[in-house]
C-alpha cells in the first residue's frame, strides 16, 4: 500500500490504544476524579452545614430580635404605667395638700374668728370696766365736765387737749 | 561564586576540546543519500523491526508500545503509592496529576455538557499518548533492525500507521457519542464529517513527520550537529507535543460534543413525557 499504510499495524495500534485507554481509564482517571469528586461533595456538604448553621442564626437572631422587641413594648407599658401611678399619687397628694390648707386655713380662719370675737368681747368689757370706773370718778368729783373728765380717764390720766 | 565561574570555565573547556577532537576526527561520510534518509524516515522500509520474532513492524509500532508500557506503569505505581495518600489539601504530585485529569475533564464537560463520561477517559489516554510519545523521541532509544543495523525509534505518532490508528479511533469514539445520543440520527450527522479521520490522521502525522523530518535533516550534516539540536531537539519537539495534544483532543472533544447533542425532536418528545408524568 502507498506510504507504507499497514491494516495489521493500524490494527495493532488500535489494540495498543484500547489498552492504554482502559488501563489509564482503571489505574488513574477514574480514581483521580472519583477523589476530586468525592472532595468536592465534602466541600459542598461543609457549606450546606455552614448554610443550615447560618440560617438557624439568622432565626436565633430574628428570634432574638423579636424577644427584644416585646420586652422595649413591654418596658414602654411599665413605664407607661409607672408615670401614670406617679402622676396619680402625685394628684392625690396635691389633693390632699389642698384639703389639708383648706382645713387649716378654715381652721386658722375660725380661730382668728374666735380671737377676733374674744378681743372684741375683752375691749368690750374693758371698755364696760372703764367706763364704769369713769362714772365712779365723775361721781366721786363734782363740777366737772363728765365729758372731759371721762376723756382724761381714758388717756391715761393725762389731761384732755382740747381745753 | 569563584566555585561556579571554575565550573563553568570547565565546561567551556571541555566543549571545545570535544569540538576540536570532533572536526579532527573527521567523518567516514553519509552511508545514504538525504533523499534516501528522509524517504527512509517516512516509510520505513528498510528500517523494520521483529515484534517478539511474531511479525515485522514499524519501529513506531515498538515506540507505541513502549510508551504505553510506560505509561502504564506509571499510572499503576501512582495508583499503588500515590493515590491512597491523596489528601484534601493537595501536595505538588496530587495536584499535577488533579490538573491533568480536571484538565481533560473540563475540556469533555466544557465541549460535550449532555455526554462525557467516556470522552473525559478517552481525552485523558489519547492526550497523555500523544505528549509522552512525541516527547520520547527525546530519548533516542535505540533498536536493531531485521537486518541489524542500529535505528534510533522515532515518535510513535511520525509512523503513519499509529497516526492513521489514532486518528480514526477518535473518529469511532466520536461516532460512538453519536449513536448513544442520538441512535441512528448520530451515525448520519458522524458520517457527514467523512473527511475527519483521514484530517486528523494526517494532520498528527505530517505534523509529527515534519518534526522527524526537520531532525534528520539537522543530524544528516555534522556541522549542523551542534548547539542547534538543543532548539530543534529539545524545544520544537516540546512545542508541538502541546500543540498536537491539544489540537487532537480538542477536535475530538468538539465533534463528540456536537454528534452527541440530543436532537430537537428528542428534546420535545422528553419534554412531553414529562408533561404527561
């Protein structure tokens, strides 16, 4: 044949690369990649756990987020609550001051009534008292103005300014 | 320092004293014409060597088989002593050999996404094949011919038989893609590519055999003999044992994928049952 062209070498050929295939296919390739293969799934389980590790953080964390929420709600009522007791206690009190300087005063109002009333009384009688000893006196002196002398009485004694 | 520059200043010595004993001694003459080295190259037919005393072959046979013997072994040792020791955190021989195999197996799923199982494998031993026997041309193993003369074996791929071999073996693989996507509708969309096993077989072998070829015109003259077999050697010869590796597999690769692509009407049909289930 022309170039030398061999089927029975070609054939030979042939055989030798079926060999090579199967024996590179069996001894190398196949282990290699059943290797690379089985790394790559590894890898790729330790990512899905790292994936299902973070998802359950992230629901810890919403969770997390969420209890801290209730719980500012929560502290907001309190506080609500605390300020309105406050002020409650604080209108009650006032309240009571308010009756209480009601009272007083009433009281105090009274007493200065009574005391009023008293002083009245007591000038009154004084002034009864003195009026009383006047007469005596006029009656003890005769001639003089009753008027006058009663004027000198109640100054103390002293004569009157008008004469 | 002083070290290296007296070593260097030996070596510098040493290589003209080989040269000047070379051109003294001078050169008993070419036993064969240019024309008669070269055709030799291509066609071998002096140079026939005995398969185990079973029959007469090319010398590019015994090269194929020593480079599936060896790789074959290499493989077998690394399955024996490397592979049980594979860790998740590779070292420098598990991730040479983790890129080899993702390399080939990317370039199957990359070209071929519905079927590349067997194209991965496939790719792997025909690139693996391809690389290491153009480069072990390199070694300049030495053979005797049926006639006893000494014959330095040439890569297995520059015999046109092992070319022809690779070359419409890949074409069968590719056409086995076919016909398990696509039953007979694979066979006929295969065969409209009927040039493809006579483009690669000849395209590795011309590329390969200009290699052969270029070396032997370079070893034919003494002159030529010196410093220049380092690049013609050493760097062509690596060159296109990547470019070689690359082009075959990825033809491969590229018409599998395209002859295993499921038809539309498969497609619509699957759709359908699926539908229906």
């Amino acid at each position: 044949m022309p170039l030398n062209i061999n089927l029975q070498q070609i054939l030979l050929h042939w055989m030798n690369l079926a060999i090579l295939t199967g024996g590179l296919y069996f001894l190398l390739y196949k282990p290699v990649k059943d290797f690379m293969d089985k790394r790559t799934a590894h890898y790729q389980e330790l990512e899905e756990q790292a994936a299902d590790k973070l998802a359950q953080a992230e629901l810890l964390e919403s969770q997390a987020k969420a209890k801290l929420e209730a719980a500012d709600d929560e502290i907001h009522d309190e506080r609500m609550r605390a300020q309105q007791a406050a002020s409650d206690a604080a209108q009650e009190q006032l309240a009571q001051a308010e009756e209480q300087a009601r009272r007083i005063i009433a009281k105090a109002q009274a007493e200065a009534e009574q005391s009023k009333e008293r002083a009245l009384r007591e000038s009154q009688r004084e002034m009864r008292d003195l009026a009383a000893k006047a007469a005596k006196k006029l009656a003890a002196k005769p001639g003089a103005d009753f008027f006058d002398q009663f004027l000198d009485l109640t100054e103390g004694g002293k004569p009157h300014e008008g004469r | 320092m002083k070290q290296h520059k007296k070593g260097l200043a030996v070596c510098l010595a040493a290589a003209v004293l080989l040269l000047i004993a070379a051109l003294m001694a001078g050169s008993p003459g070419p036993s064969e014409s240019v024309q008669e080295a070269m055709r030799d190259a291509v066609l071998h037919g002096t140079g026939q060597i005995s398969l185990f005393g079973l029959m007469t072959v090319n010398p590019g046979m015994i090269s194929a088989l020593l480079v599936t013997a060896f790789l074959l072994l290499c493989a077998a040792l690394i399955r024996v002593f490397a592979i049980p020791r594979f860790q998740y955190q590779p070292g420098k021989l598990q991730l040479v050999l983790e890129e080899l195999v993702g390399l080939f197996d990317g370039m199957a799923k990359g070209n071929s996404p519905h079927r590349n199982r067997f194209l991965g494998a496939y790719l792997f031993a025909a690139g693996s094949y391809i690389f290491v026997g153009t480069l072990s041309e390199l070694l300049g193993l030495q053979a005797v011919t049926i006639h006893g003369h000494p014959i330095t074996l040439p890569a297995p791929l520059s015999d046109v038989n092992a070319a022809i071999a690779m070359g419409t073996l890949s074409y069968l693989v590719i056409l086995s893609g076919g016909v398990a996507s696509n039953g007979l509708g694979g066979v006929g969309k295969t065969l409209k590519e009927f040039s493809l096993p006579i483009s690669m077989s000849f395209r590795l072998f011309g590329a390969l055999l200009s290699g052969l070829l270029v070396t032997e015109l370079v070893y034919y003259y003494v002159a030529l003999s010196f410093v220049l077999p380092v690049v013609v050697g050493v760097l062509f010869t690596l060159l296109h044992a990547l470019i070689q590796t690359y082009v075959l597999t990825m033809l491969t690769a590229l018409y599998y994928g395209e002859v295993s692509e499921p038809s539309p009407k498969k497609e619509k049909k699957k759709k359908l049952q699926a539908k229906n289930a």
